[in-house]
C-alpha cells in the first residue's frame, strides 16, 4: 500500500497544473468610455475674441484719447480759454433772471455786456501784473493782451449761444442755436492751433 500511494503522490507532483500549462492571464484593456481610458482627448475651440473698444476719437500725441467731435466736449475744449469768473457770473445771472420770469431779449444782452466788461478787466489784470514783475515787455505786452481779449471774447460769445436761452436764440430764434452748436465744434478744433499760432494762453485771475 505505501508504494501505490508513493507512486500516484510521484504522478500528482509530475502532471502539470492546467494555470502553469495555460501561462500568465492577460490583461484586458480597459473599454473606451471608461475611467483608464487612453484615447488622445478632442482639444476645446478657442473662446473668441473680445470685443474691441469703442474709441471716441483719434489718439492724441500724448497718448490721450480725443474727445468725441460733440457740442458738449467742444464747450469744454472752449471753457479753458475763458476765464471761469465771467462764465460763472453769466451762467447765475441768467439762471436768477430766468427763474424770475424777468429773461427777454434786453435782460439778456445786458448780462453778455457784464460778461464781456469782466473779460476785459482780468485781461488787463493779467497783462498789469506781468510787466511788473517782469515777465513780459511792452510794448508786446499790450499787443498780446488786445489778441487774447479778441479771442477769449470770441470765444465766449460762442460759448453762451449754443446754450438754452442765450440772447441770440432769444433774438433771431431757435435757428440760432443750432448755429452756434456748429461753430462751437470748429471752435473747440481750431481754438487750440489758434493759439500756438498767435502764442496766446488762457487767463488766470
């Protein structure tokens, strides 16, 4: 009996197994779709691209942005060639005489001449004080100071038409202010280059 059950432990331990004779299990891959997916990924498109800005007008040499050609920002460009005393006195003025019922065609003219009387003081103002303290030489002085009281007139004139209730609109009609609008927009170009051409400068008090 030992040497039978001797004899079949010998046949066990020499018959191969059926996972030796079959060799290593191979490895499935993964389905696609799954979470050990290999496939290469579909790039996104590429968002698109903002908007431009809108720009109001041509850059300026200094890297400023030039206001819009409007009525608006040209009675600014003008306002800082005229002396902000008279604009304000002008613009009280109108503004008690109008809420008093008492505007007309008269009242009107009258606050434009007041206006214009305060041009001329502070421009003579200006050129008095800079012959004394020797910044400027007659009788170039004197000559300068006729130029900048034309031009800042000029330009206050046009200031006071393109707003409401100015004495020209009061006087010819609402044609007048549409007028003035328009020549406030050549003002507010040229005003600047007029300058330079003439060396005139705005008049500080």
């Amino acid at each position: 009996m030992s040497v039978l059950r001797a004899t079949q432990s010998a046949i066990r331990i020499a018959t191969p197994t059926r996972s030796s004779v079959a060799g290593p299990r191979r490895v499935r891959s993964a389905a696609p779709g799954t979470a050990t997916d290999t496939r290469t990924p579909v790039p996104e498109p590429a968002p698109a691209p903002a908007p431009a800005p809108e720009v109001g007008g041509a850059p300026l040499p200094d890297g400023r942005e030039a206001p819009s050609p409007t009525v608006p920002n040209a009675l600014q460009e003008i306002a800082r060639w005229i002396p902000s005393e008279p604009l304000a006195v002008y613009l009280a003025i109108v503004g008690i005489v109008s809420g008093a019922g008492y505007l007309n065609v008269l009242s009107a003219w009258g606050i434009v001449v007041l206006g214009v009387l305060m041009l001329a003081f502070l421009v003579w103002y200006q050129h008095r004080k800079d012959v004394q303290e020797g910044r400027a030489l007659e009788p170039d002085s004197s000559r300068r100071a006729q130029k900048t009281f034309f031009f800042i007139t000029a330009l206050f004139f046009i200031y006071i038409s393109a707003l409401p209730d100015s004495p020209l609109a009061l006087t010819v009609g609402s044609v007048a202010t549409l007028v003035a609008g328009i020549l406030a927009l050549l003002a507010g170009f040229f005003a600047p280059k007029l300058a330079v051409i003439f060396g005139l400068s705005p008049v500080v008090a």
